[in-house]
C-alpha cells in the first residue's frame, strides 16, 4: 500500500466502527470511545503520521466531552527513547 492507500483504509475502517457504534440508533444512550493506533509509528514519515491521525479524527468527530485517542506505539524499539519522545 502507498501512503493514499494507508489512509483511505484507516479512514474507511473508523467510519465503519462509528457507523456501528455511535451512529447506530440501537446503541442510543451509549458512550462509545475510540482509539487509533498507526502500528508503525515510530518508523513513518511524522508529517504522514499527522496526515493520517487527522484524517482518522475527522472521520470519527469527536468531542470536548468524548475526545479521541492516539495510541503512539513505539512497537519494534526503532530508536532510543528520547528519539521517541521527540517525534511526539
């Protein structure tokens, strides 16, 4: 996959979860909470990284109230910790 492909899958996977979940009029009254994670994180592209996070937000529309949350995986140990800390 190139990075178009990347994004476009990560965006169309949230609005799935979203249209089973916050936007599904059965799940009315239910506080749904969502989380991405980009698996590769420490070994991307920090602009791509940012690009996809914010893609994936917009398609979720998250709140004040009900935020969204960023999972930033350092998974395969790519770089020391404070290399890490700085791309965050």
């Amino acid at each position: 996959m190139n990075n178009e492909q990347s994004k476009a899958l990560a965006v169309e996977c949230t609005r799935y979860a979203r249209s089973i979940t916050k936007d599904d009029p059965s799940q009315e009254g239910t506080k749904w909470a969502y989380e991405f994670s980009p698996e590769t994180f420490s070994d991307s592209d920090p602009d791509f990284v940012v690009d996809v996070c914010e893609a994936v937000k917009e398609a979720w529309g998250p709140s004040e109230q009900n935020p969204i949350i960023f999972n930033l995986p350092a998974t395969v140990e790519m770089s020391t910790p404070n290399v890490y800390a700085d791309q965050i």
